[in-house]
C-alpha cells in the first residue's frame, strides 16, 4: 500500500463517518414506530430460527402488512388456513 491509497483511504472515513450519519439517520425508522418494531422483530425471529435451521431466509415476495379492521383479520386468517390446501394445484394461465 502506498502513501497515496492510504491518504484515500483515510479521506474515505472520514467522509463515511461524517455524511451518511446525519443522512441515514434522518431516513432512519424513528424508535418506536411500526418499521422499526416490525424490523426488531423480524431481526430477533431470524437471529432464532438460524440457530435452529443455518439456511433460514424470508420468503422473498414477503410483504409486511399491518391489520386495519377486523374485516382485514379475517381475510387473512381465511386464506393462511386455506393457502397449504392450493400449494400443489395448477394455477391459471390468465
């Protein structure tokens, strides 16, 4: 490594530290809101269920959705009880 890379590379972080701190922490999910509950807990459950299974990962076309109205509940309940049933028929084309 020369004294050229290293002056980068010091320039580097410092920039790193200084710009997308304040950057990232104004996108950031604010403590308590929905994100960053739904993301503590989607952290912990990952943290676990690796210990159980290395290979584990969300299911990626995973969307989070927060339940509005029981009418929402009910719709979703219905279809996680339902969804194993239709695992291995054909869907249609249209």
């Amino acid at each position: 490594m020369n004294a050229d890379s290293v002056r980068d590379s010091n320039s580097f972080k410092r920039t790193k530290k200084r710009i997308p701190n304040a950057y990232m922490s104004s996108i950031s999910p604010k403590y308590g809101s929905i994100s960053s509950i739904v993301r503590s807990y989607k952290s912990a459950v990952s943290k676990f269920a690796h210990k159980i299974t290395p290979d584990f990962g969300w299911h990626s076309n995973y969307h989070d959705y927060v339940v509005l109205n029981k009418r929402s509940f009910d719709n979703m309940q219905r279809y996680t009880l339902n969804n194993p049933k239709n695992w291995g028929k054909k869907k249609s084309p249209l």
